[in-house]
C-alpha cells in the first residue's frame, strides 16, 4: 500500500490528519495537479444516516484547480452508497499528502434520493464576501452539473476497483 495523507483544514484553523491510499496522481488537461486517494474503515463508520461497514471504501477526488473534492463511497458490492462534495479551497496536491480548507458547506448525494446542501446553518455572519463567494458558486457548480459529475467518477471508480491490486 502506498500510504498517503489528506490535512483537512477546517474553516477555525484546525488541522485533522486521515492516513489513506495514493490510487492516481497525475496532472489533468489543465496542467493542474488531479488526485484519487482510498480509505477503508477499520470500524462501523455511522455518518449522515448511512452505515459504512469494515469492507467498504471511499475514493476521494481531489483537483488543485477546483473548489471542492468528492468522496465517493462503495459498498462491500461496489454499489455506490454516496457522493460527498466537500465545498474547499486552497487544495495543495503533494507527492506524498493532500492539504485543503473546507469551507463549511457539503452537499451529500444518497444512492437514492436527491441531494442534500449540508452545515449552511454553520457559515459565520461575519465570514468575509470573497469566501461566501467561493460556497456559492461552487454549490451551483456542483448543483448543475451533478449528473455529469457523479457519473465521471462512478465511472474512474469502477476503473480503478476492476484494476490489479498493487
């Protein structure tokens, strides 16, 4: 396994540190740097009123040159269980770590169901214009082109759990 770590820097200051799977490291059309780390429970995992078993995975997708990333989580089947946006920015994509603010706001999307825009309630009155900005149009970014989104990753996911384990 070719370990690799995501810094999630919450909004406070707060860094939370994940130990995960480098699957993909590569730079996209764009010229910027694009990134597929896995992460396996250890233990029943209860978020968002969905059970993630021992067995299950999460793809995270990561983009320098986006203001979000995506976990995308799959049953012990490969059925997918959820798509979790987490609106960012200032994603830092390394050889060997992934560090990214979070900037409050996600938007879940269930196997079934519509999506969800979650923690709005959590965004302080006096959070400056420019960051208000960045959850805004990154939540219609995400929110219109959903499908197209889900489906480009339910696609390189199902890539990379037909691959040959290294």
């Amino acid at each position: 396994m070719t370990r690799y770590l995501e810094y999630k820097v919450t909004y406070f200051g707060e860094v939370k540190t994940f130990e995960c799977r480098l699957e993909s490291l590569k730079l996209n059309k764009s010229g910027a740097k694009e990134l597929v780390i896995s992460y396996r429970p250890e233990r029943i995992m209860h978020f968002i009123g969905i059970d993630f078993p021992i067995g299950s995975v999460s793809f995270g997708y990561y983009w320098e040159n986006r203001n979000y990333n995506v976990y995308h989580w799959k049953d012990l089947n490969g059925n997918t269980m959820l798509f979790y946006f987490n609106i960012s920015k200032e994603t830092e994509i390394g050889e060997t770590s992934v560090r990214w603010k979070d900037m409050l706001v996600d938007i879940a999307l269930k196997s079934r169901g519509d999506p969800i825009v979650l923690d709005e309630n959590e965004v302080p009155s006096d959070m400056p214009r420019e960051d208000r900005l960045v959850i805004e149009e990154t939540k219609k970014i995400i929110l219109s082109a959903l499908d197209q989104i889900t489906s480009e990753l339910e696609d390189k996911t199902n890539v990379i759990l037909k691959a040959p384990k290294r």
